[in-house]
C-alpha cells in the first residue's frame, strides 16, 4: 500500500489477538484499509509482555505500510478483541497497559468477531474451529457460551474431533467396539499400526495436533462409517446447545466461524439454519467498529463478562 496519510486525519486500528498470532488492520474513519500487520501471541495468558509486545509490532507494520512511522502511535484510536480479556483478572491487566494509542478500546476476541460478522448490529457468532464457542450482542447485552479450552470443554470442536476419533480407533483395536474406516485413515496418516505406538504418539498432543485428525472423521461418514457419524451427531448436538443458549437473546442472525462449519452445517437444527448468514467482515474490523461503538456511546467500553446476561 505505501500510501502517505494526512496528518490530522483520524485513524483507527482493529486487533484480533488470539493464543497464537495477533492481526491488525489499519483504516481512515470510513474502514478504508491502509496498511495490515501479523505478529505473534497476543493472549495475555501468554504474558503480558509477550501480548503487548505483539501488539505493538503488528501496529507498526501497519503504520509502515501506510507511509507512517511509530511517531504516529498516537493518532490511533484502537479496538482490540483479545483472546482471554473475558477472565477480569486479565482485563484489569489491559486496562493499566501504558500504551502509546490515543484510545484503547477492549472487548474479547469473540465479541469483536461478532461485531465484524454483523457490522457491529445485533447477532451471534458460533466458532467452530480448533475450538468451539459462541457469544450473542443483542440490545446492548452479550452472552458467551462455552470457550473453556479443550480437553474439559470446547465439545463439538475440531480438537474435540480429532480425541473422539482416536479413542474410538483405539477401543476398536482393542476390540470393544466395531470395526471403523476411522483406523485405517489414521493409521495411514500417521504411519502408525501399533495401539501401543499411537496411544504415545499423541501422550503430548495439543489441540491443534488433534484438530489435523477431523477431516478424517467426516472422510470416514462420507462413506457411511457408522461410528464416525456417531461422532458427527453427538459434536453437531453440542454445536446447537451452544446455538439454542445464545438464542434465548434472540439475535436476528447467527454467524458460523470456523474451518469445521461446512462440515457441521448440514447437521445443524432447521431454527439454527434459518438464521445463519456469513460473516460481513473480519474479527479486525468488528473491533474497529467495537471502538466505534464506544465511541459513540452505545456501549460503556467496559466489557461484560460471562453471567452477566
């Protein structure tokens, strides 16, 4: 881009900050895009150093793409949805950073996807990804749902998958249960045919390393495994608990975010299905429109914790 922007002008900077890269995207006061930035973590539960630090290198790359230097910090006026804020403790932390911005405005990673998939109207968002979770703003109300991290929660996730598809493999080499497409496809994509060798294989796993496995259990219900759909139903029912909670503050749209949400989508109850739309804009921008709202007084910029609603 290597534009030069006038000096005066307002500018606003949206951070989507999660526990493994942080994403900024720099615009004028009409979301025109002037430069864009990528750093690393950004979650507080990282440290706050290492999130902080993050942050400022993303908004740098972005002021320098724009023509502009570090000198221009504070002409930002900045949303940030950051992953973790959601726990008070680490809010608190956020609010007392020292930062060079002209405003700071924070919400959680979630909120400020729900703002850019509705262009901060009322909605919800459902993540099915690596994790899984959802958050409904509706007339100045939110609602969060689910979001505790895997392996005790984030059911219907791809993490989620990739653990249901292993367990089964394993109880089925063992012969507790059926025989599954599910085996043959994980051993082929591991190199591993002892129970043994993959049951250590995956001692240390992460979510991440278990969300590579997902694809195999809708590859194994494609072609009628009984099991794998087992699987699908059970993670797709908890996909629409999370929907049926956040509905109760009736949202006039739903958005599915995620690489699972083609996969689940068929699976999904008809209610759920008659209110997705995709999402309009970027987690990035949602938070720039997060600011936006502050600033116009619609919300206090104090963010609503979980029970809240």
């Amino acid at each position: 881009m290597n534009q030069t922007v006038p000096g005066g002008q307002r500018l606003y900077l949206g951070i989507d900050g999660g526990g493994s890269k942080c994403r900024v995207v720099l615009t004028d006061a009409n979301l025109k895009i002037l430069g864009e930035g990528l750093a690393g973590p950004a979650n507080p539960l990282r440290g706050m150093d290492v999130a902080t630090q993050s942050i400022l290198n993303a908004s740098y790359q972005a002021l320098e793409m724009a023509g502009l230097s570090c000198d221009d910090f504070s002409r930002l006026h900045v949303g940030a949805g950051l992953a973790g804020v959601n726990v008070p403790y680490y809010y608190q932390l956020f609010q007392k950073w020292q930062h060079p911005f002209a405003a700071l405005y924070l919400t959680s990673d979630l909120h400020a996807a729900c703002f850019g998939a509705h262009q901060g109207q009322d909605g919800a968002v459902i993540i099915c990804g690596t994790g899984s979770c959802g958050l409904a703003a509706v007339a100045e109300q939110v609602l969060e749902v689910g979001g505790h991290g895997f392996p005790h929660g984030d059911n219907g996730s791809g993490a989620w998958f990739g653990l249901q598809l292993l367990q089964t493999v394993l109880r089925s080499k063992d012969g507790l249960t059926a025989a599954t497409l599910m085996t043959e496809l994980l051993q082929q994509q591991t190199g591993l045919q002892d129970t043994l060798a993959l049951a250590l294989h995956f001692m240390s796993a992460s979510a991440t390393d278990y969300a590579r496995l997902a694809p195999l259990v809708f590859q194994a219900a494609e072609q009628q495994d009984e099991l794998a759909q087992q699987i699908i139903v059970a993670g797709a029912a908890h996909i629409n608990a999370i929907a049926a909670r956040l509905m109760t503050l009736k949202p006039p749209a739903i958005s599915l975010i995620g690489g699972l949400c083609d996969k689940l989508r068929p699976y999904l109850a008809p209610a759920v299905q008659a209110l997705l739309v995709d999402a309009s804009q970027t987690p990035e921008l949602g938070a720039i429109w997060y600011a936006k709202s502050c600033e116009n007084a619609k919300f206090s910029g104090d963010i609503k914790v979980k029970g809240s609603v």
